[in-house]
C-alpha cells in the first residue's frame, strides 16, 4: 500500500473517533488511489461472477 507503519498507526488511532482529522496530501492521494483499485478490482470480481452465474461468455 505505500503506508509507514507510523501513518497506518497514526490513521487508525484517529479513524476509531468520529471527528475529521487530516492527511498529508501524498498520504490522502494514495489512500484515495487504494480505493479506487480496491472498486476497480471489486467490480471485476462481482461481473466476472455474474457471467459464470448466467453461464454467458466474458466479453
């Protein structure tokens, strides 16, 4: 994931509260980045189940 362990401390101490708290912008953009693979991958998954389910071929 590209994260100190000290970043990753450091989020899940604050991310266990409910207030906002901040990210440096190199640390929130690879964040953002792991989610969006994270989606990416996820929605792949999830059609590539449906064309097995419905037994059609993957395109």
């Amino acid at each position: 994931m590209g994260f100190s362990k000290g970043t990753l401390h450091y989020m899940k101490q604050n991310a266990r509260g409910d207030k906002l708290f901040p990210l440096n912008a190199y640390v929130k953009k690879r964040l953002e980045n792991w989610i969006e693979l994270v989606d990416r991958i996820t929605k792949q998954l999830l059609h590539a189940r449906d064309q097995e389910t419905l037994n059609l071929p993957c395109v």
